[in-house]
C-alpha cells in the first residue's frame, strides 16, 4: 500500500519503509494538529530526495556542492 502511494520505497530496506511511514504519520499528526497539509507533504518530498541520494555517495556528494555557476536556459522539451 505505502508502495503505490510512494513508488521510491522500493528502493529502500523493510526497516526504512517502516521508519519513513512511522515519521509519515507523526508529520500526518502534526499537520492535522495545524490544519495544515503542508508540514508532511514537504517532509514526504524531503524524505524521497534524501533516500534516493544517500545511498550513493558519490550522488549525495554531488549534489550537496556549490555548483559551478548557472548553466543557463534550459530548452523547452518538444511533445
């Protein structure tokens, strides 16, 4: 079920999915406690960002530099 609703979990141990959905749901609580959608919904962002990088060191390292700069317009892709 977690799955479906967040397809990167695949990635991730049986003890990971069962901390991210614990920390799921105290962010679901929180925000409810607030009426706020927001606090999980970018702890859910964060997390995939995270999860995803952190197992590979050399992605992590790269993404966490200063880059070099801009590297100017991005074309907009044909459909």
């Amino acid at each position: 079920m977690v799955a479906a609703a967040f397809p990167w979990v695949s990635y991730l141990s049986g003890e990971e999915v069962a901390d991210f959905v614990d920390e799921l749901i105290a962010s679901l609580r929180a925000g409810s406690s607030l009426d706020n959608p927001a606090p999980p919904a970018a702890r859910s962002r964060r997390g995939d960002i995270r999860r995803r990088c952190v197992p590979i060191p050399e992605l992590a390292r790269i993404l966490s530099s200063p880059s070099g700069g801009d590297f100017g317009a991005v074309p907009v892709p044909e459909l």
